[in-house]
C-alpha cells in the first residue's frame, strides 16, 4: 500500500516513514500543503497521514481540497493540537482519525490498518488466494500451513497481486503502488521482482500463480480454477 505523509518536522517524518516502511508501505514524504496536493492529485494513495501545522497552509484547509478531489481516500490528521474542541474540528473538517502528538509509530501503523479494513476499503485483517494465506497485521504468507519467507518488497506485490487476484496489473501499476517517488524502481525492477515471487511460491506449491501477459503485464490465476 502507498501512503502519502505529510510532516514538516524533518526529524519526525524520516523516523515515522521508516517505520512505516518496515510494516511494508511504500511512502510519500512531503513538508508543504502545495507539494502535498500535488502528491495527491498526481498519485493514488491508500492512506494519508496529514499535519496539520504546516508551514504554508493550514492542514484543515488542505484536507478540505483533498477531500473535494479524491473523497475516498482515507485521512489521519497527526497534531499536537490535542484539545477536545481541536479533535472534533479535525473529526468534523472531513478526517477519518485523529492522533495527537507525541505517537508511537506501532500505533499509527495500527490506525491506518483499522482504516483500511473498514467497509469499502477492501483490506481485509487475512486475505486468500488458493491455498496462499496472507495475515496483513502481521507480514505473514502460508502456503498449505507452511511459512513462506518473503523480502519486505515480494510481501508487498504479494499483497497487491492477491488483493487483485483475476485482474491484470499493468507495470505502471505495480510501480505505482509499491513504489515511493523517493526510491524510484531501477531498470526491469519489475521483472525481477515478479520472477523471484513467482518462484517462491512454486517452490513452496502454491495453487495460485502469476502470469506475464506479454505487453500487458501481470496476473493472479488459482491453477485450480
């Protein structure tokens, strides 16, 4: 999954992104409200987590134009504004969390879950695919009962492929959604990066595979099917 954070507190945003992409999300690191609905206009995020004292815009304001454009996507306003009144403005501005200042990081990846599990979010606690199990809370795949060790990136398309499983994922896709614009995928990333996931789960006999649709791009098929 892809996030968008916004936090103009460089210290607390390269502590926070890292945990966040330990847990397995690909992020967007901005410090503007300009920059930021650049960000959001321009890329499809599951999530974003949004200051709101930024130093050009007031987040409520950002949020609002964020919201108009892409009402789906889910927001947590992080602040140190943590008065009542302060939490059921942020609640009331359209956000759909709230989380005050100083966090745990283990906390802020839990709040984004729990969002991405709610109705029409479609990021469910396990997902399935064959007989691949993947528990999204704790970063673990099973095929037949038997762990699966898998690198923090092929957990990621794994987790992508499966959510997805019978539709075709173009490159661009794939890259959008694992991909921060800050470590960009090197030549045929792709490619390689697919081919080592596929082997991984044939090796382990996994029923579901992925397809290289020459010219297209990739597929989850269950061979049982």
């Amino acid at each position: 999954m892809r996030l968008l954070y916004v936090e103009d507190n460089e210290k607390l945003a390269l502590n926070t992104s890292a945990s966040l992409r330990d847990n397995g999300f690909a992020v967007d690191v901005v410090c503007t409200g300009q920059d930021a609905l650049h960000a959001a206009r321009t890329y499809d995020y599951d999530a974003i987590v949004l200051d709101r004292g930024l130093p050009d815009v007031d987040g409520l304001s950002l949020l609002d134009a964020i919201k108009r454009d892409k009402p789906q996507i889910p927001v947590i306003i992080c602040t140190a504004r943590d008065t009542l009144d302060d939490r059921i403005e942020g609640l009331n501005a359209g956000s759909d969390d709230y989380l005050v200042k100083p966090f745990a990081a283990s906390e802020l990846v839990a709040r984004i879950k729990a969002l991405m599990r709610r109705p029409g979010q479609a990021h469910g606690v396990t997902i399935t695919a064959g007989n691949i199990s993947f528990d999204t809370v704790d970063r673990t795949v099973q095929i037949d009962s038997e762990t699966v060790k898998l690198t923090r990136r092929e957990l990621a398309l794994l987790e992508l492929f499966m959510r997805r499983s019978g539709r075709v994922l173009s490159k661009d896709a794939i890259e959008n959604a694992l991909y921060s614009f800050d470590e960009p995928p090197t030549m045929n990333a792709i490619e390689v990066l697919t081919h080592r996931l596929r082997k991984k789960l044939a090796d382990h006999g996994a029923t579901a595979e992925i397809h290289n649709l020459r010219g297209i791009g990739y597929i989850l098929q269950n061979v049982e099917q």
